[in-house]
C-alpha cells in the first residue's frame, strides 16, 4: 500500500489547515494503511510543520 501511503501524505499536507479534518483524514488513513506504513506516516507526520495538530493514534497489531 506504498501508494496509498503517498496520497495520505498529500490529504493530510493539503487538510493541514484546519485541525479537525486533519485528524479525521489521520483516522482514515491509520485505519486503510498496513501497521508498518502506518508507523512510516507516523515518522513522516513528526517531520512536518503540522505535527502538533494531530492527535496521534496507536494500533494494535
């Protein structure tokens, strides 16, 4: 889900404006991405701007 992992990162940088569709889209994204993809989403989220929007989810796998 490499690509699936891409998009999730174009909807949240796009969704970074306001925080409540950010976390929604976050949401969707941890729910659709395989636990390994979604930690990479994670790491990346920490690397950008609008981490302190995002009120981060853990998985259990």
């Amino acid at each position: 889900m490499a690509n699936y992992l891409e998009y999730s990162k174009t909807i949240l940088t796009k969704m970074s404006f306001c925080p409540q569709l950010l976390n929604k889209e976050y949401k969707k994204a941890v729910a659709k991405l395989s636990a390994l993809d979604a930690k990479r989403l994670n790491h990346w989220i920490q690397t950008q701007k609008f981490a302190s929007k995002i009120r981060f989810i853990s998985r259990v796998v």
